[in-house]
C-alpha cells in the first residue's frame, strides 16, 4: 500500500549579481532577479492539519538567501569559492535548508530561476 504524500511550495525572490566561469573564461558581472521555488513533502500532516507552517519555512528561506540579497554571489560564501552557478545555488539552498526543517519532512526539491524559462532544479537524496 501507498503512503500518502503532502507537499507544500514556498517561492521566494531576491536581486544578486555574479559571473560565472564557463570553459575557463570568467563572464562580465551581471544581475539577475532570481526566483527560488522550494518543495517540502512528508508522510502525515500535524495535529493542525499542517505538513509545515507555510511562514516557517518563509523564514528560513529568507534566512539562508539573505547573505545574497543585493551582493555580487561571488564575493559571498561559499560562491566566493565555488562557481556561482543557478544549480550550485538550488544545492546550497536545499542542503541549508535541509538542516533547518523538521524530522517529519524533506526537501523534495528546489529550484532557481536565474531568467525567465531558465531554471536549475536540485532533488535531495532522501
């Protein structure tokens, strides 16, 4: 038998600049306004209904990409050290993330939108 799966989506935005590294040569700085689209599912809902607070996690979202609001990624850890990449950032917010939520629930997935129809998705190993 099948368990039940609930799901929640939060989307977050912020505005941050970065160049990356392609083939060896580094591009012109420039900005984006970047959407992050996350996705947390779990077996069972709480005794409110709830697979998680919708705000919590806003707030933890906030939390972990408010280091980049406004910045050049590239002078900001750990893009300071690793190419700035669209599925870098999906990773190192899914991974921040990841540590952050509940036993209850996981990071099914998240996904980054560097420009319109252009995103990068990360699924975490479960």
């Amino acid at each position: 038998m099948l368990m039940p799966v609930y799901a929640i989506r939060i989307e977050r935005a912020f505005c941050a600049a970065h160049s990356l590294r392609l083939r060896g040569e580094v591009e012109p700085v420039h900005g984006h306004n970047w959407i992050v689209r996350v996705e947390i599912e779990g077996p069972a809902l709480d005794d409110d209904g709830l697979l998680c607070d919708f705000h919590a996690v806003e707030a933890e979202i906030d939390a972990i990409i408010a280091p980049f609001r406004n910045q050049n990624l590239n002078a900001v850890e750990p893009f300071d050290r690793v190419n700035p990449s669209a599925e870098l950032l999906a990773r190192h917010i899914g991974d921040a993330l990841r540590e952050r939520l509940p036993a209850s629930v996981r990071v099914a997935s998240v996904g980054v939108r560097e420009a319109p129809a252009c995103w990068a998705i990360y699924r975490p190993e479960p």
